[in-house]
C-alpha cells in the first residue's frame, strides 16, 4: 500500500506438512516463534497443513494457533485438504482459533485509508478467476 510505514509488512507461511510427530508439531512451534518475532501486519498461510493422516489436523491447527498479526491471520486450503478430506474440518477448527481460512471469498484489510483486497482459493488444479482484484492467497505460484 502507498505511504505504509516502515513496518506494516506480511508474511507467507508456507507447505509445513505435520506428520503426526512430535518433531514436526515442535519445528512448526519454533516457525510460529520466529514468524510473530517479525512482527508482520498480516499472515498468510498457504495450503497442506497435513501430510497423509486426517487425525493430524488437530496438532497442526493448535501448533499454528499462537501465529499473531495486527491486521489478523488468514489461510488458504491445499491439494492435501482435498486427499485427506479434512477441507470443511480443518476451517472449522482454525476458525476456532481465531485464523480465517478464505475458500472462494475476499476480505478487505483497511490500511490508512486504503483497501488490500486479500483474495483466498481452495487448491485449484489449472483453474484460475480473476473476479476480484487483489492479492491472491495461493499456494501455486503459477497463479501469482
């Protein structure tokens, strides 16, 4: 956004698979530290949030539920959401936590009298709109 300060900034998230170890949970805990300690505006989690194992989500969610931002903390959904079936499970309990999940929708950041249109899909294989414009949580960059 024109005239931001020195410090409004974002930052991405980005394919920390949790494999149902405690290993995994732990590095994903030590990602959210480092992550808040930049103390970024905005948080963008993009998409596979578990491997293979549905019963994982739980962790993973509560692993990344400490993520904080002024301007809030949202997320898109991946292709290991659709295998694992967890899409409509997995929203509800990030929701929980206070992380909006964005599937097919927008959310408007107000900033200084601008607007940041921050655009959110599920996993899109080869499909792409541009409804909206804005800033597209993605997690195929061929779609940036």
């Amino acid at each position: 956004m024109r005239g931001r300060s020195a410090n409004e900034a974002a930052y991405a998230i980005a394919e920390k698979q949790l494999y149902s170890s405690h290993y995994f949970e732990t590095e994903i805990r030590r990602c959210v530290t480092i992550a808040n300690g930049l103390k970024a505006d905005l948080v963008a989690l993009i998409g596979d949030y578990v491997a293979s194992d549905p019963q994982a989500q739980s962790e993973v969610v509560q692993a990344l539920a400490g993520l904080r931002a002024p301007y809030g903390v949202f997320g898109c959904l991946g292709n290991h959401e659709i295998y694992t079936e967890t899409e409509d499970s997995i929203t509800r309990l990030f929701a929980a936590e206070g992380i909006r999940i964005l599937r097919q929708e927008r959310v408007p950041i107000q900033s200084r009298g601008e607007v940041l249109n921050l655009i959110g899909i599920d996993y899109q294989s080869g499909r792409f709109s541009n409804d909206h414009p804005g800033h597209l949580v993605d997690r195929e960059p061929k779609n940036w």
